[in-house]
C-alpha cells in the first residue's frame, strides 16, 4: 500500500512537471535546435523524442527539411543503437559459452556501428582483447609428456629444472596459483634461475587478468542487472515518448507506447533482483496507463466544448464577414485589373474583371472595363502577329540562304549535336535495359586497374579490397555461397596489370569456385551482388529492346541504261505496258492472314530469335525447353525475360550488330577527258593566164520579167555591155561575190549593171591577136586542205569539223596580157581542253545503289500507219533518250575496315546528232504521206569491273588514249624542188589530235562513331560510352 501510494505521488509529480514543460516549452526553432545537439551527442533517444514533438507549423520550409531530414536519421540511429546492445548481449553470450568466434565478430560488429554507445564499444574493445588472450592461452596449452621422476641423487639445480617444467605445465592448464607455488619453491632451491624468475612474472600476470575476468557467476548477475538497467531505460524512454504523445494530443500512439512499457516491464521481470524493482516499476506503468485514459477524458470534453464553442462564433462571424469579404475582394480586384492595365498585361486584368462579374453580376463598372480590356488585347494581337510575321519572314529567307550552303563533306552533324544526343540518350537501346546507377556501376566495372595483387587472401577480404578500389556498392550472398563450399576464407590469387575491373572480379570467383561451382555477379539498381549462377539465374528482369533499325531491310537498286539498244526496247516494252493499262506501281501481292490467326514471324525476324537463342544462353530458353527465360517479338520490339548477365550479353549482341549495319561508303567516280588539237596550214596559189589581151568578150545578160535571160544594156550610152569570158578571175570585177570560194573560175550573169574590168592588149609578151588566152592553174591548196585531213578524234580542227575559214588569207591579180592571180593561205591553230565529271554516290555496307545524272531528250523514233476510208496517215512514237552519266555502285567493307570492294557499273552517254530520215509511204490514190523520223548519235563510254581500293584511296579504273595525226602536202613536180621558188608551188598542212579519258574510283568508309568523334572530340567519354 506503501509503496502504491509513493507510486502516485510519484506519477503526479511526472505529470506537474510535464504540464509545466509544456506551458514552458521553447520555440519550434529552438526545440529543433536542441534536438540537433542531443542527436550530436548521441543522445538518440532523447533526440527523437524532442524532434517528433516540434509542431512542423511552426518551422520555415528549410526547417522543415532540417527537422525531416534529421528524424529520418535519428530512427536510423536509434535502430542501429538498438542492434549494436544486441549484438553486444549476443556477444557475452557467446563469450560466456566459449563461442570465441561467434563473440569477436558480434564485437567487431558493434565497433563498426557508428551509432553504438562509446561504452559498448569500450566494452567490444575489451571482449576482443580477452578473446585474443584466450586463444594465446589455449594455443600455448599443449599435452606435454609427463616429467621423468626425479632421483634422489638429483642437484638442487635439477630439482629446480623439474619444478620450473611443472610449473609452466600447470600454467598451459590455467592453474596460475599452482604455477605460482611452484616457481617460486623452484627460486628457494636456487636463487635466481632465469627460467622461474620470467615463468613466475608471466603466472602473476595471468592470475592478474584473470581476476579482472572474474568468475561466471560474477559475469552472470553483472549481465542481468545490465538487462535490468536496459529495461528501465527503455520503460523510461517509453515514458518520454507517452507524455510527448499526450502534449500532441496523439492519445492512439500514447496508449501503444504504454501498453508497450508494460510489455517491457513483463519481460524484464527476470531480471529484477530483487523482485521489489519489478513490482515498482509494474505498478508506474499501470498507473501510466491510467493517466493516459484519464487524459484522453479529460481533452475529449474540454475538446468537444471548445469546437461547439468555435462553431457558434464561426457561424456568427460567418454573416458579419461574408458582406465584408466581398467588397474587399471586389475593390482588390478592381485595383488588380487597374495595376495589370497600367502594366499592359490586359489579358491578367480581364481574369480579374471576370472574377469580379462572377461576385457582382449587375457590375456596370467592370462590365464596361472589360469590354474596353479585349478591345486592347484585339489590338495586340494584331501587332504581335505582324511582329512574328516578319520575324518569321527573315528566318525563312535565312533558312533559304542556308539552304544554298554547298557542304563538300560526306557527313555534317548539327552544331548541337551533343546536347540532342544528352537528350535522346535515355531513348537509345541501351537505356531500356539498364538504369542510370547501373550504367554508373558498368563504367567502373569498365575502368582499368594499373595493377593489382592478391595474393593467397581470403575471398572475403580480395572483394573488400576490390570495393575500395572503385566505391562499390558490393553485396555478397554468404549463405548461397557456402552452399557451394565457398566461404569468406577461400583463398584466391590474382596478379594482373592493365586490366578491366570486371575481368579481375571474374578471374577471382572462376579461382574460388573451382571446377565444381560456378560464381557469378549481377548489377542491378547500383549493386553488385556476388552469388553462385545457379541462384543468379532466379532472378530474372524483363526488358524491351528495340530492334527495328537492325529488321529493316536495306534495298538493291539497279541503275537505268545508257545503252541505245535497250533503251529502244524498253521504251517499246513501257508503251506495250500503258497500253495494256498496267500501273506504274502495281500493288504488292502478299499473302493474307485470316481473321484469329497469329501471323508468322518475318524470316528477319526469326532469324535474330534464333541467333539469339543460339548465342546467349543456349538451352534456357523456354521455347527450346529451358526454365530460365524468355523471347518474343512484337511489331519490332524484342521482349526479354532473363537474368541481367542474359540480358548484358544480347545488349552486347545487338550492339555488334548495328555496329556492323553503321557502316557506309562514299564513293566518288572521275570522267576527266583531256583533248588537244593542233592544226597548222600554209600555202600560195599561183595561177598566169598569158595573151590575156585578146581573150574575146560576150554579151552580158540580165533576168527579164519572166525570169529569161535577155541582153544587159548601159542605160547611160544605150550600148551592150561586154564581160570577159570564163577565164576571167574574181580580181576582174569591182565587188567579188563572198558566196564562192577562192580559186573557183566564176560563171555569173552580171545584174549589178556595170561592166568588167576588161584589159588592154598591153606590152607584155608574148601576146598574139590570133591566140587564145593560155591558163596556168596551180589546185595545191586543194591537195594540202585541211578539210581532208580527218583524225577521229573529236574536236580535230580537220575533217568534217575542220575550220570553215583560214586564219589568213591574202589574194590579188595583176592584170595585163599576161595576168597573174595569187592566193596566199596560213593557218595555225591549238586548243586544249579538260572536261571533269564527277558524281558522287553514298550507300550501305554491301548495298547496290546508284547515281543518274541524264538528260532526257524526246525523238520520234518510229511510225505506226492509220488507216481509213480513202486516208493514210502515219502516226509518231516517241521515245526517250537518257544522255549523261550514271555511276552503278555495289560496295563491301572488309573486316579490318581499310578496304572497299567495288562492283562498278558506270557509264557517261553524249548526245553528237539526231539525224533526220524521211520516210515516204503511199496514201490515197496519187497522193504521198510523207513524214520524218529520227536516228540518235550517242557516244558511249561504258565500264564494268570488280576492284579493291584502300579507304580514301583512289584507283585508275580504267581509261583510254585517242591520238591522230594527219601531214599532207602538194606541190608542182620540178618546180616543189627548186629552192625559193619551191615555196611558190608548195602548200602543207599538220593535223595532230590527241584524246585522253581517265576513269577514277574513290571510296571513302563513313564509321559513325568514328565520324561523331571527328566532328565532336570526347563527346562518347562524356556521356558515359
């Protein structure tokens, strides 16, 4: 009865002094500032105690977060404090057991935790040293050979010998006291033997320490009394916390924490010595329960009186306020749109005009503002419309002129390259199967050691020392690995230099699994967890992955011919189709999938089910009778079921994959044709005519009206007009006609109404009045003309294509009885030209594609008859002829990416001539149909060919060489011979052509990786590749 009441004065008291802490509690910010040094001091209890009774309401944001931040800590800590008493108990359990091992790791655990009470660890610390004392003193104690019976002969120092070996025996048993005796009789019998003086130090020691150990019933109580203390804490931190509950007024959470002191009480009631203590602190936490109840009385009526209380003055305030709390809004909002207007924000001063009609709807004042308001907002609208307009103009006519930029490089990435690849790397393959921490965890996993040596360590410490090395976060799953007869003291070797971090932790569990386990390691969200592949593979994830760019099939193109032949019969081909009303693009035939059937997989599709069914895993499939994983295919999306080691090796597959497919050609062919033509002409014709004089005259004639020749009459003297005869030469008359030739006699009837220059007998010799004129003809410049001289080269300045006219000529006559007409003609004549075409064509690793720069000209290239009643008439085809060039490419990388095999189909077409034929056919009766057809002239330079070409090589595919030279010469027999005056009957001509036409092929390989790390060095480091 006594002691019950000395309870409630006691739980009074608790209760005064904790209404009056309440009624004195500090500030929020205060209290959370105290919180933070109890919980620095490692008070965490008591800090979580004040940290969850701070009302939050009364805390900033950034408190907030400093008071969240710290109440997750402290629970942490107060867990973590909990489990380091635990393992200290568990500890001296062990040790009193003698569990030696058991006890120092449980020590060593406690000594890690950073939450656990100095004292504990002292505690640890002293545990550890006597264990390691503990196992000196049993690996010292040995069953020695029983000592030889001493004789009685025996000296004093052997006696002493004998007594020095009993002494260290009963020291190896632990019987210090024994030891003692013994060495110290030994030193009676021979003062100061070296071996019972140190024997006699070392067994005081020992007797020392183990007194300090004291004995296992001291070790016993000392333990329950230190339950019995922990008990009480926990009651009286359960105490704290119900009073902190009340003062929140949380009543659900202030009953559990004391129906839990009680349960804490009852459980330590075992501990209690004497029973008193437990009956004390039994009856503390009854009462504790009372008060909680009595309190939960006492604030539901004091609560339920001031909520009726509250409502009425709420309700009454309520009518008062709602009149004021209009015209308030009403004028804070007329003030808004006001401020808004005079900011020019119309459209945020028309939302609040509206607000404003919603409270008053018959607000003239407002009605009338926000009419004027989206007058203005019209307005500006219009002006920022027409400011994006021409904003967009100029950005338009920018584009267009970056549109005319004529890039030479095969490839050219966006100056932004790298912020669009940051942004669209978590669309790539690789982010749908792993994460941001995982691909964190890959690149160390990646990163090379310089060296590293392990050397008969345990596996344990080899993978701690391993997680060191790059902060891993490393996770080793013990039990399954002992499963496996591994365990943390398997000893492993390694000694490598400049080698990944993964190869090194795979060597490591290869050495500790041997031949008859296998380990293995997986990373999932940051953690690499070490376990044997069996229990790894129960652990499956699933994984989409895209492959729609590797089933895309990648198509052939064959290039149009340049050939006439087989345009003719494709144009013939085409019409026969029209005609027929085919289309252009016929529709694809296909086989149709009825309605409830699962279309079959697409061959490409299949194919890669296979290869990766085949290559990674093989026989773990379900669909080839495995148990682990699974593959399925839909509308190009692979769906993986498999480990993440599974799910690493077909990324890793796919990645080789569209390595391969990331490969392109750019192919360059050069058509260079150079030409030179040279032309050099020099001649004199010399002609004489002798008795000149008396060459005899005809009549000239003229045209009458009717288109006959009648005689020609001077109109001034009425006379006949005479002309000289054929022999006359164009140095004869006053205007010579520029339509004939030199050196051509000139037949002509005389319309210009004037005479010829008819000369006079003269005084040049010989000359007779009954002679005819005598002509000397010199034709050498016909003999040497260039005309004749034809090379088959085009461009030749002879030939058909020769000059029309010379570059000189020079000639005149001197008339007389003996008349004399020369010619003089010189020519000299160089020209040389280089033409280049050069298409340029990028295409796939082993694609066929091709280039086709034509002109296409329409000609009538036959004729088709109608026919009808009495009318014939022919009716034109037309085709169409491709001149140009057309490069035909198919291309192969090789393996080492430095050559390219070329399969080249090139062509270069020009157009020389349509030649015109008529063609006549019969029409109706007398009546002719005629018409025209045409016959194209191409030249056709065509190659076809196989090659190999270094990257960035270029290769002579072919070409050819066209030389022509044509010397002609004429003279007069004799006369060519006589020197000075050879040069009078001589005439030369040189023709010299000369065509070559050189075919090159450049490729160029297009690595996309390699070219994004060209144009943007390092940007693959910096993202992680």
């Amino acid at each position: 009865m006594r002691t019950r009441c000395r309870l409630s004065v006691a739980v009074i008291w608790s209760v005064t002094m904790t209404g009056t802490a309440w009624v004195l509690a500090q500030t929020a910010s205060d209290e959370l500032q105290r919180g933070i040094g109890l919980f620095e001091q490692g008070m965490f209890a008591e800090a979580q105690q004040v940290l969850l009774a701070i009302d939050r309401d009364q805390l900033t944001d950034e408190q907030k977060r400093t008071r969240d931040k710290y109440v997750d800590e402290v629970r942490l800590a107060v867990n973590l404090a909990n489990r380091a008493r635990q393992d200290h108990e568990e500890a001296q359990r062990a040790f009193d057991a003698g569990d030696f091992h058991r006890a120092d790791m449980l020590y060593a655990a406690v000594l890690r935790n950073k939450y656990a009470d100095a004292s504990l660890k002292e505690s640890a610390r002293k545990g550890q040293a006597l264990i390691a004392e503990k196992k000196e003193l049993e690996e010292a104690v040995q069953v020695a050979p029983p000592a030889p019976p001493r004789l009685a002969s025996d000296t004093p120092k052997e006696t002493a010998d004998g007594l020095v070996a009993e002494a260290g025996e009963a020291m190896r048993q632990g019987r210090q006291e024994d030891a003692i005796r013994l060495f110290q009789k030994a030193l009676d019998l021979q003062p100061g033997h070296p071996e019972a003086t140190k024997g006699l130090e070392e067994a005081r020691q020992h007797q020392v320490v183990a007194e300090q150990s004291g004995s296992m019933i001291d070790r016993t109580l000392a333990a329950r009394q230190i339950q019995w203390q922990r008990t009480e804490a926990t009651y009286r931190q359960l105490e704290r916390d119900v009073h902190a509950a009340i003062n929140a007024s949380d009543f659900d959470l202030a009953r559990q924490l004391a129906l839990r002191a009680r349960q804490v009480v009852e459980t330590g009631r075992a501990f209690a010595d004497p029973l008193l203590k437990y009956e004390v602190l039994r009856d503390q936490a009854t009462a504790l329960l009372e008060f909680v109840a009595d309190q939960e009385r006492v604030y539901h009526g004091q609560e339920a009186g001031r909520k009726r209380l509250l409502a009425e003055q709420q309700e009454q305030e309520r009518r008062t306020q709602i009149e004021e709390s209009r015209r308030r809004r009403v004028e804070a909002l007329f003030d808004q749109a006001l401020q808004l207007r005079r900011e020019k924000r119309y459209e945020e001063a028309v939302q609040a005009l509206r607000q404003i009609t919603l409270i008053e709807p018959t607000n003239e004042r407002a009605a009338w503002l926000q009419e004027d308001l989206e007058s203005l907002i019209d307005l500006q609208y219009q002006a920022r419309a027409k400011t994006e307009y021409e904003r967009e103009a100029v950005r338009t006519l920018i584009g267009a002129e970056d549109s005319r930029i004529p890039y030479s490089k095969e490839v050219i990435y966006p100056k932004n390259w790298p912020e669009i690849t940051e942004r669209r790397q978590r669309f790539g393959a690789t982010s749908m199967s792993e994460s941001d921490l995982d691909r964190a965890v890959r690149r160390r996993l990646n990163e090379p050691v310089d060296e590293i040596q392990i050397g008969g360590k345990g596996l344990g410490q080899a993978l701690e020392e391993l997680r060191d090395l790059k902060n891993l976060n490393l996770h080793v799953n013990w039990p399954a690995l002992a499963k496996a007869r591994v365990t943390p003291e398997t000893k492993v070797s390694a000694h490598l230099k400049n080698v990944r971090l993964e190869k090194v932790l795979t060597l490591l569990l290869e050495d500790a699994g041997g031949t008859e386990a296998r380990l293995g390691f997986a990373v999932d969200e940051g953690v690499v967890t070490i376990s044997t592949q069996a229990d790894l593979n129960e652990k499956t994830v699933d994984v989409v992955y895209d492959v729609r760019d590797l089933l895309f099939d990648i198509p052939e193109f064959a290039a149009p011919s340049l050939e006439l032949g087989e345009l003719r019969q494709a144009a013939i081909a085409d019409n026969r189709k029209l005609s027929w009303g085919d289309s252009l693009f016929p529709e694809e035939s296909g086989e149709k999938v009825e309605s409830g059937q699962t279309p079959a997989p697409k061959p490409a599709v299949q194919e890669l089910l296979d290869l990766i069914r085949e290559r990674v895993c093989p026989g773990t499939w379900r669909e080839q009778g495995g148990t682990v994983g699974s593959l399925r295919e839909l509308n190009g999306q692979l769906i993986v079921t498999h480990t993440s080691a599974a799910q690493r090796a077909i990324g890793g597959l796919l990645g080789q994959l569209r390595e391969t497919r990331a490969v392109q050609i750019a192919v360059e062919a050069r058509f260079i044709q150079v030409t030179s033509n040279f032309l050099e002409d020099l001649g004199i014709n010399l002609n004489l005519i002798l008795n000149q004089g008396n060459a005899g005259f005809d009549l000239g004639t003229v045209l009458d009206a009717s288109g006959l020749p009648t005689a020609a009459i001077d109109p001034a003297t009425g006379a006949a007009i005479l002309v000289p005869r054929e022999f006359s030469r164009l140095g004869f008359l006053p205007a010579p006609p520029i339509t004939q030739g030199f050196g051509t006699p000139v037949n002509f009837v005389q319309p210009y109404r004037q005479s010829g220059l008819v000369p006079g007998t003269g005084t040049v010799a010989p000359h007779s009045g009954q002679t005819t004129p005598i002509p000397i003809i010199s034709n050498i410049l016909a003999i040497a003309d260039p005309a004749a001289s034809n090379t088959g080269v085009p461009g030749s300045f002879g030939g058909d294509q020769g000059l029309l006219n010379p570059a000189l000529q020079i000639s005149g006559s001197f008339l007389d009885n003996l008349q004399l007409d020369f010619l003089i003609r010189a020519t000299q004549a160089d020209s040389r030209s280089t033409t280049l075409q050069a298409p340029r064509l990028t295409l796939s690793n082993g694609q066929r594609a091709f280039i086709a720069v034509v002109t296409q000209t329409a000609y009538v290239s036959g004729l088709n008859a109608v026919v009808a009643t009495e009318v014939g008439q022919l009716e034109p085809l037309v085709s169409t002829l491709n001149t140009g060039s057309v490069l035909d490419i198919e291309a192969t990388v090789s393996a080492d990416r430095r050559y390219v095999t070329l399969t080249v189909r090139a062509g270069l077409a020009n157009l020389i001539e349509l030649a015109t034929v008529p063609v006549n056919q019969a029409g109706n009766f007398s009546t002719g149909v005629s018409a025209n057809i045409q016959t194209p002239v191409v030249q056709l330079t065509t190659i076809r060919s196989t090659v190999t070409v270094p990257d960035n090589g270029t290769l002579l595919l072919g070409g050819l060489k066209l030389t022509g030279e044509v010397e002609r010469e004429g003279g007069v027999p004799v006369l060519s011979k006589i020197p000075i005056l050879k040069r009078l009957y001589t005439a030369r001509s040189t023709v010299k052509d000369e065509l070559v036409l050189l075919i090159l092929i450049k490729p160029k390989i297009i690595i996309q990786p390699e070219a994004e790390e060209d144009a943007f060095p390092g940007l693959e480091t910096s993202l992680g590749g």
